[in-house]
C-alpha cells in the first residue's frame, strides 16, 4: 500500500501533473483506503501485487492480462464502494491506475523511453477526470479500461496524437500495383452495406432488401475481384477485377499497425499532425525494432467524410481526413455528439450553436440528416 501515502502520491503527481483539486480528493481517496481494511482487502485481490516491478520489461504483457479484468473488477464492486467510499467511489479506478504507475515508470526506464513522453502521454488521466467531474459533480475516472492502455505500455502520446501497436482488425483489404504505386482498398467479403456506401446498420439504419453484400474473391490465379472503397470514403457496388501479377496485397486484417487516437487536448494543427506522424515512425523504429507495422489507421467520428462538407476547406478536421485513405466502419451519431455537446443525444432546439461546428452540425440534425464515425489508413512506407 505504500503507493497511498501522500508522499507517493506528491512524487507521482510530477508525473501526472492532476490540477490541485483533483489532487486533495486523491489524498483523500488514499487516506479513505489506507484506514479501510475491507477496501485494502479489495485493493489486494485486484492482483496487482503478484506482478514484481523489477521485472517491469519483460512483464507488462503478463501486467496488461492481469490488468484487463480491472473494469469488470470495478463494475462488480461499484455498490459496495459507493457505500463505503460515498462521493469517492469514483476515485478507486484512479487509485488503480495510480497502483500500476511504479512499473510504467520501470518499463519506460528499461525501454529508455524520454520521461517528457511519459508525463505527456498520462495528461490523459487529467483529461478523462475533468469529464468525470464535468458528468457527475465528483472527481473520478470512468475510461479505467482506457487509461489501462497508457499505464501498462500499450499506447504512447507523441506530439498531438497517441500511438497503439496493434492488429489490424477492420473489414477491407489494401493492394497496391507493383508498377505504378497505385493504392486501392477492397472491402471484405460478406459485409452487408446499404445503397449509399454505408455499413448496413450505421445510425441503426438498416436495408435488409435494397441492401447489397460485398464480395471478394481470388480463386482465379490471374485477377483479385472485389468491391472497392471510393475517394469519398463509402464502399461500391460495383466490382472491380484487378491483376494478380500486378497488384499486391500490403495491409489485410491482422497484420500489424500503429492504431492512431486523438487525445482532447486543443486543436489539431496540420503541422503538429504532421510532427506526430514524423515522432511515431522514429520512435517506433528507436525503441521498439521488435514492432514493424504496416500502416496508420484511425478510428473517429472526425473521419466521418460528411464533416469535410460541414467545416470551411481549410479548417483542422479537413486536413486531418486528407491525410488518410477513408473507409465505412458501423457507427452511429452519438459519439460526434458527445465529443462536440457533452451528450449523446442532440436537441436541436436546446443545442448550443456557440461555435461554427456546432451551429453546422445543428442544422445538418434538423435538415434530417445524422453523422457517424468513419475510420482511415495510411501505409506507413508514405510517411
């Protein structure tokens, strides 16, 4: 438990760097705790004192296991620490993280990872306990699953964006011509999409007979047949049949990739995205020659295509689509909503039109239309 004492929790915050009052509910969160023997008790079965820290490198893989069951460990727990810890049940998600932090600081150590990424990849525990705070009145964490990813090594904040090495796990296939360096993306076989490009199901809209299904196929040695993803980001019905001695597959489902997120923390200039794209190749190729990857690729309701005809030409969320290949995931409006209104739903009525995003994604809403998310890629061999 030595990680609750105020003066552990003072060296972490030069680290974490929580705004003061957030920091006085932690103190009193630890000090609610530290004297509680059924929340120590709690606190020992989460697991994580079975984890050594001097063995940090070689056991954030064993580390990030332990740690996966956190959030079902919390959910199941949550009545009996609302009863015990009142208005600061909510802080014992970042009495969890605060817990794993003596080996990130170990893992970034053995990695030699700058302490400037470390401090700037976890500004996203300050940021997801101002929501906490901005929903419910109390300070909190509510993203422990995500702030899991920052705590055990799996995803790092360079420049603007954050960085995960992971599997590609999305429903197209990306060739390239030999010859020319032409890129074209193919959906996966089976996916169900709707007569405008769309996932079937998107916005919870469905056309079950007007729909069609996508195909693919390579069964002819001599050409690869499919249907492609077009510029405008929406997949075609009509097929396309390709060359196999000219075309190549370099990205498909499972191979390796940098996932790409957007931490909330202001704008998104071009040249910083830019700069971060530059960081991730140099520190990816530095620190972690073990991790080749293929491409980026981002997951966003800013990647939505119809936002390019919402927003001035120049403006930060036109730039940031142009820099990826877009393609159609199954996604709803409510994650636009939330990031732009702080709710999941929108009330034309009540909105807030205060800022020019706003006022466009209102009117949009009550001309009948509905954003949704979309996902891009980019080869990482572009960069």
């Amino acid at each position: 438990m030595d990680f609750l004492t105020e003066s552990k929790i003072a060296e972490f915050n030069r680290l974490l760097r929580l705004p003061q009052p957030a920091l006085d509910v932690l103190y009193e969160a630890a000090a609610i705790v530290r004297e509680h023997s059924g929340l120590r008790e709690l606190l020992r079965q989460s697991g994580l004192s079975r984890i050594p820290v001097a063995d940090a490198d070689n056991d954030m893989g064993a580390l990030a296991a332990t740690v996966a069951e956190y959030p079902k460990f919390l959910e199941d727990h949550a009545a009996y620490l609302r009863t015990e810890m009142g208005d600061r049940a909510g802080m014992f998600a970042v009495i969890l993280v605060l817990g794993l932090l003596d080996r990130t600081i170990a893992y970034y150590g053995s990695k030699r990872i700058p302490e400037e990424v470390l401090i700037e990849t976890l500004k996203d525990l300050t940021i997801w306990m101002k929501h906490h705070y901005a929903h419910n009145g109390t300070w909190g964490l509510a993203e422990l699953s995500w702030l899991l990813n920052h705590a055990t090594g799996q995803l790092f904040r360079l420049g603007r964006l954050q960085f995960a090495h992971k599997a590609f796990n999305h429903a197209v296939v990306v060739l390239r011509n030999a010859n020319s360096g032409e890129v074209v993306i193919l959906s996966e076989p089976g996916v169900n999409y709707r007569r405008d490009g769309r996932v079937d199901g998107t916005n919870g809209k469905y056309e079950s007979e007007q729909g069609w299904q996508a195909r693919y196929d390579q069964s002819d040695d001599r050409f690869i047949v499919g249907n492609p993803i077009r510029s405008s980001g929406f997949a075609s019905e009509e097929t396309i049949r390709l060359s196999a001695s000219d075309w190549v597959v370099v990205l498909r489902r499972g191979d390796p990739v940098l996932e790409v997120h957007i931490p909330e923390d202001g704008p998104m200039r071009p040249e910083q995205c830019r700069e971060s794209f530059d960081n991730a190749t140099r520190f990816y190729r530095e620190q972690f020659p073990e991790k080749p990857y293929r491409a980026f690729v981002c997951t966003s309701w800013l990647l939505d295509p119809q936002l390019a005809d919402l927003v001035p030409a120049p403006a930060n969320i036109t730039s940031f689509q142009k820099t990826f290949s877009l393609f159609p995931v199954l996604s709803d409006e409510r994650e636009t909503y939330r990031r732009v209104f702080g709710t999941d739903d929108l009330d034309p009525v009540t909105a807030s039109r205060d800022t020019g995003l706003r006022r466009a994604i209102v009117e949009y809403a009550e001309a009948g239309h509905l954003l949704h998310g979309g996902a891009g890629l980019l080869l990482a061999d572009a960069i």
